[in-house]
C-alpha cells in the first residue's frame, strides 16, 4: 500500500514542491519508508507542522494552504486510501469533491445534464472551512464505521500537527 501511495504522489507534479522540513520526494527510499511503517506499528511517528503557503485566488485574495513533510504526505495518502475504500460506495452519486475521476468539471457537466432549466447558478466559497472543521464530531463519524483505534489516534494526530507560518509571507498578507 506504501508503494502504490508513493507512486500516485511521484507522479503529480506538484508534489515536487519541499515540504516543511525542507526536502522533497527524491530523498524516499524503501529504507525510509520502512522506517516510517515501524514507527506507525509502534506508535511512535509523529506528523510534523505543514509550512503554510498562499496561493492566488481568482478575486486576487489568497487561499492558504498546507505543505506537509514528504514523510506526513505518504502516510497521509495511504490513510486517503484507507479512507477511500471504507466511505467512497457511500457517497451520493451528485458529490464530485475530493472523489475518485471527479472534480469540479464532472459537477458542471453533471450540472448542464441534470439542470437544464436553470438559469443562474451560485459560486460560494467557505471561508477557512476546513480550519473550521469540529475534530471530534468528525472523529465520532469515523469511529461510526472504524473500530482500529490505532488509525483514529493517527488521524487525530495529524489534525493536532498544525502548521508553521512563513514570517515574510505573513507579514506581506496581513
């Protein structure tokens, strides 16, 4: 599973951006990935603060986002597809978000099918939404269908890594 996780994240370009610690993909060897599955058995990893980054958005203002270690982003895939292979047979078949051959394309399309007689449509936008999100009810969902404790403190260990702010670029953006 580590294997096809460090495959998926080789292969999108941008991942090749350095993660707070400062390295990049190039540096992973079986080694190290082996390391990183011993430590998860044993409990001992600890997911480190993603550097925060801001990219434009298209009303010129900027949207955060985090850049987790190379370490953090494999774990954080093989938990995705974890995730993945237990949620995605529940999802109503009009959600495209963070889904599998879904994006916001496959919504408009789904859209210019499903609603022809539309004839204004609203963009919005959450502010900090996923900052915002409550972590135990969204832990008490997961434990609905989840019984492997160890997975839920890993997750919750994650939600608690916060991130590290680069002083320049916050200094500029606020």
């Amino acid at each position: 599973m580590f294997y096809v996780a460090y495959q998926r994240i080789y292969a999108k370009e941008g991942n090749m951006t350095k993660g707070s610690d400062g390295q990049t993909i190039d540096n992973m060897s079986l080694k190290r990935i082996e390391k990183l599955i011993d430590m998860l058995k044993d409990e001992t990893y600890q997911p480190q603060p993603s550097k925060r980054v801001y990219i434009p958005k298209k009303n010129g203002k900027k949207r955060p986002l985090g850049v987790p270690t190379f370490n953090d982003k494999l774990i954080q895939e093989v938990v995705r597809m974890v995730l993945e292979a237990i949620y995605e047979g529940s999802f109503e078949y009009t959600s495209h978000g963070f889904r599998p051959n879904r994006s916001c394309h496959t919504a408009l399309t789904h859209i210019q099918k499903e609603f022809n007689g539309a004839k204004w449509f609203v963009e919005g936008d959450i502010k900090g939404f996923f900052d915002n999100i409550n972590h135990d009810v969204l832990i008490n969902i997961l434990l609905e269908r989840i019984a492997d404790e160890r997975f839920i403190r890993l997750i919750r260990k994650f939600m608690k890594a916060g991130y590290i702010e680069d002083p320049i670029e916050a200094a500029i953006l606020h």
